[in-house]
C-alpha cells in the first residue's frame, strides 16, 4: 500500500508509524467541508486521507465488514461526520459557501503531481528598473526553476466572515495603504460605511475605484475573465495566501492581464500610485500563477475518452491532445541578441512562442513555457516538456506544420495524426480531401481554445507586451489558461 498521511493538520498518524489505523479516502463531496472543519489544506493533494481516529470506522464506512474480512478498500459513507479535530474555532464560516462549486474542487482535486505538473519560478518581485531595460533577461529557455510553492499553507488559512450580502454590486475592497504593511492582509472589501466613520483616520472616500469595482463586480467574466460564479475565488485566495496578498492586488492584476490599458489608465481607475499599481501587479501575477498553475493538467486518458466529443468517437477515439503554437508580439528587446531570438519570421516581429496543447473537448492540458519566436514548431516540441505527458499508444493531432515531430513522437509509441501533406502540382486524392477536411473540423477545438487565450488583451498578437511584463509572460499565460478552464462548459465534464 502506498504511503498514506492523515490529512488533518494536528494528527501526527500515517501508514507507516500506525500501520494497523484505517486511512480512508476522503471522498469528494466532503473532501472541502472536511479540510475547513480540519483546517487543512484542501490543494494539497497529498492530504487525501484520513485516519480512523477522525471518524467512527463502523458508522461512517460503506463497507467495514467488507474491508475488515475482505481486505477491501475502505470507503466513506455521504454521511460520515469529521471528529477529534477541535483545537479551532468552528463556527467560522468559508467566505464561499453559498457560491461554492463543487465542479472546482473536484478539478483541483484531481491535478495530479508528477513530470506533467508545472513548477513555477519563484519570481523577483523586484520590478526592473528603466535603467536595466538593455539587459532584460528574456526567459528564452528557462532551466531554472525551484519547485512549486503551494499559494496556501495550513497556517494561513483563516476563513472570514463575509459581512452583508453577497451580491456583488455591495463590495467594496478595502484600502490598499496597508498593502505593503506587516499586519494581517486586509479583509476583502466589508468595510462598511459605519466601520469607516467610526474609525480614528477616517480614510479618503475612494469614490472612483468604488465605482469602478461595482462595475466589476457586475461583469467580472468582462473585465477580469473570471466568470460570475467564481467571484469568491478572489476572497478564498486571499485568505490562502502565504504571500501577503490583498483583494484588491488580486483584482488589478487580474484587470491588467484581461485588458490591458497602461499602468497610467488603470492607476486612474483605482486610485492607486503607479508605483504601487506597478508592484501589486507583479505580486498579483505571482500569486494568481502559483493558484492557475494547477488548473493547467492533462487528465487520466481514461477520463479524456469518457469526455470525447461525438465527432471523435469514430476514428479518433485515441485522440489525448490537440496542439498548435501562438505567439505573442513583444517590445523589441534592445539587446541585439535576444532580438534575434525573439524574431518570428513568420510574423515579421518580435515574439515570445508557446506550445499549447487542449484535450478533445476543450481543456487546456498543456501548455509550454515561452521561447523566442525563432524557434521552429519542432524545437518548441522538444524542448518544452510535452513529451513527458504524452501516453503511450495515444494520438496526437496537429496542424502540417508539425510534421517533423512525427518520429520524436514514434519514440514515444505516440501517433501523430495531421492533414496530408500537400505537395505543389499533385492533386490530392479523394481520401486526402476527405482526411484533411475531418482533421481541419477537429482542429477547430484547438483553434478556439487559442482563440480564447487571444481575449486577455495582454496575450493578444499584437500586444506588443511591455518589456517590464516579459519576464512574467509565462505567468500570465498560466492565469489566462487556468481561467479559461474555469470558464464556461469545459469543467462541466471534468
Ligand atoms: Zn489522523
């Protein structure tokens, strides 16, 4: 049996020092009510179990019996109550409840660990200063790379109280000024008029940005790419964020990837210092990638197949992943060197190149870090991680241009399927036409998974990304996909 610890945070128990304690699966369903109750950490999908001591084995296991004189596998009844966990005040309520969705936890709870999982940079938060534009480090081909760095931590985790409705036009985010302080990170928004009166220094009525915010928060899919119901992400984040981190940093940063006005603009907007603006939307890139990273996965085949649109089921029911390439148009680099890296022929400027891969029905389940757009199809391919989360026997659908990819995918037992080659004066068959036809039909899916990518202003094709933000492209990539899994019929199946 493989090595299993109790999830609950105090509980010292796991397989190896209590070998003859029953560790259960926690089951979905109770798996977020169970790690509020624990205060636990519910993204860590290590902490999947818990131990026998936390539950009445003989009431809450479907199968006790079974798994006492069978040897089965224990499993939790619907009904099974969390015990022994006190030590925390339990009448706390998780900001989501009312708003919470059972679909995103069991997305996260599903993100499995291994080669496939991304591994975030610890990123400077130190902003590049103007001097130091001649020596922009491009992340051309990143090889250094420190592990993942969970957003959340069990000793963080304190739920709040949300104060009065949850509709969104009543938010109001808290001032920013103690943003960079070391107390407690703001509560978000639930400042209420009273409260602010009351209060010995009385704070600058914040006219504009509050009514900037009501606006947001009446389209937050519009203005932030998050779609309504996941508006309490933003409060849940911030209260499991190691880095301090307010809503209000979360929102900007958020606003910045989705539409892109200058720093100047949206400074206005928020009436924050474009010094300020400028750091929180580098911390909120940090944050925000570290929590999205996790939502970019390539699920179990078998979960991929289940999901198969009906056009595939045919003939391309071993279809795992669709792929295709986007480039995004950046400042010209002054270094004459990364120029040349950074120069797409193909677009006849300057772009950061990536690999984006997306299961038949839609899912983004790869994507690459950024190159300079130099680098062919081919190269791309190998050198991001790709080939590592690839299945065996599986198929792989891409466009021509790919072609050359076919024998690094043979070494693999992988096929790549693609529309036929068509050569200058051949005439293609009837099979030919008819194949390229179901394959470009296919294609589709991927083209407008990109094509979604392209509605985050910054990531659009001719952004022209500032050269301040290149260095945290990748970033901002991974919080587009990640939002873009979070958005519409995609994670209905997942
Ligand atoms: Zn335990």
């Amino acid at each position: 049996m493989a090595h299993r610890k109790c999830f609950v945070p105090t509980c010292k128990n796991d397989s190896i020092n209590s070998p003859d304690k029953i560790f259960v699966r926690i089951r979905e369903d109770l798996r977020k009510k169970w790690c509020m109750e624990a205060n636990a950490e519910y993204f860590n999908v290590q902490l999947l179990y818990c131990c026998e001591d936390h539950f009445d084995p003989v009431a809450d296991l479907k199968n006790y019996f079974k798994y006492k004189l069978m040897n089965q596998e224990p499993i939790l009844k619907p009904t099974a109550v969390l015990k022994n966990v006190a030590a925390f005040p339990q009448e706390q309520e998780i900001p989501t409840t009312s708003q919470d969705s059972p679909e995103l936890l069991k997305m996260l709870s599903m993100v499995q660990p291994g080669p496939s999982s991304r591994k975030i940079r610890k990123l400077d938060n130190v902003m590049p200063s103007t001097s130091s534009a001649t020596t922009l480090p491009i992340k051309v081909h990143v090889a250094t790379q420190c592990k993942v760095k969970m957003v959340d931590s069990s000793t963080n985790l304190r739920p709040r109280k949300r104060k009065g409705p949850q509709g969104a036009t009543s938010f109001e985010v808290h001032s920013s000024q103690e943003f960079s302080s070391a107390t407690t990170p703001s509560l978000f928004g639930y400042t209420s008029e009273t409260e602010e009166t009351t209060s010995e220094k009385p704070k600058p009525k914040m006219q504009m940005r509050n009514n900037v915010l009501e606006i947001i928060f009446k389209k937050p899919k519009m203005y932030l790419g998050l779609p309504l119901q996941y508006l309490w992400f933003i409060d849940y984040l911030v209260s499991k964020s190691t880095t301090k981190v307010d809503s209000l940093c979360i929102i900007v940063t958020l606003f910045k990837i989705k539409q892109n006005d200058s720093i100047e603009k949206i400074s206005d907007l928020f009436e924050l210092s474009r010094t300020k603006l400028s750091s929180m939307i580098l911390l909120g890139i940090e944050v925000l990638a570290n929590f999205f990273q996790n939502l970019v996965y390539n699920p179990q085949p078998k979960l991929i197949k289940q999901n198969l649109p009906l056009v595939f089921k045919i003939r391309y029911s071993n279809v795992q992943i669709i792929i295709d390439c986007f480039e995004i148009q950046i400042a010209k680099p002054s270094d004459p060197i990364k120029q040349a890296q950074t120069w797409s022929q193909y677009k006849n400027c300057n772009t950061v190149k990536y690999l984006i891969g997306c299961t038949p029905d839609g899912l983004i389940s790869f994507i690459s870090e950024g190159y300079g757009g130099r680098i062919s199809d081919k190269a791309l391919v190998e050198k991001s991680n790709f080939l590592d989360i690839v299945q065996p026997n599986s198929v792989v659908l891409a466009d021509r241009g790919f072609k050359e990819i076919e024998s690094l995918l043979a070494l693999k037992h992988v096929t790549l399927l693609r529309p036929p080659t068509v050569y200058s004066g051949m005439k293609q068959t009837v099979t030919e036409t008819l194949q390229s036809k179901v394959i470009a039909s296919l294609r589709i899916h991927v083209e407008r998974v990109i094509r979604r990518v392209r509605e985050f202003a910054m990531l659009k094709p001719h952004s022209v990304v500032n050269y301040k933000y290149v260095p945290y492209l990748d970033e901002i990539v991974i919080i587009s996909c990640g939002l873009i899994n979070l958005q519409g019929e995609i994670i209905k199946t997942y």
